[in-house]
C-alpha cells in the first residue's frame, strides 16, 4: 500500500514536471520568437531610416533626379515596416513632391522639405 502510494505520488511529480517543461518550453519559444521579430524589425527600421536620412541630407537641386529613385525605394520598404498611418503619409508626400519639384522649383524650399522630414523621422525612432 505504502509502495502504491510512493509510486503514484512519484508518477504524478514526473507527469507535473514533464507537464510544466512542454508548457515553459512552449511560452518561452513563443516570447522569444516575438522579441526577436520586435528586435528584426526595430533593426530593419533603423537602419532603413539610417539610408534615408543620408540621401535626404545629400540630395539638392543638381542630384535630385538621381536620389529621388533611391528615395522611393526606401521610403516604400519603410512604409511595409511601418504602422504609422502619419509617418507613411509624411514619406508619401516627400517623395510626391519630389516627382513633381522640377515643375515646381521655384515654390519648394528643398532645405526645409528635408528637415521636417528627418525631424519626422527623428521623432519616430525616439518612440520605438
């Protein structure tokens, strides 16, 4: 009697543990998983921000038509990343301003355009 007791208390401490592994495994798998897509993505981010900021901060009057594909293409993979409504709207109207600053010229103050840009993105990474 005292036999089947040790051995059920010792079945039931093995199947709680194994129980309690499978489980801790499972969460801890799934909070690392999503911290490492956090920690992908912020890195992405960044480093997408990093290219902008340095074409933005180079383009002017004689480059622009050069810059300004570079520029969409990374304001694109940034707006894929991003879930900020207003921050994909600021990169929509830069490069939309951009396609149209030779017609415009004389109306667009490129030097202000590209501040207000790299303080919009400024501010966004200081929130990530």
């Amino acid at each position: 009697m005292l036999a089947m007791s040790l051995v059920s208390t010792a079945t039931n401490i093995v199947i709680g543990s194994v129980t309690t592994k499978i489980f801790d495994t499972v969460i801890t798998s799934r909070l690392t998983q999503k911290q490492e897509k956090n920690k992908w993505l912020r890195e992405k981010k960044l480093n997408l921000f990093s290219q902008l900021s340095e074409k933005i901060l180079t383009i002017n009057c004689q480059n622009i038509a050069d810059n300004r594909i570079h520029i969409k293409e990374i304001s694109s993979k940034i707006m894929l990343l991003t879930e900020d409504i207003n921050l994909q709207k600021n990169l929509q109207n830069y490069t939309f301003i951009l396609e149209e600053y030779e017609c415009y010229e004389n109306d667009i103050n490129l030097q202000n355009l590209n501040n207000e840009l790299i303080s919009t993105l400024s501010t966004y990474m200081k929130r990530m």
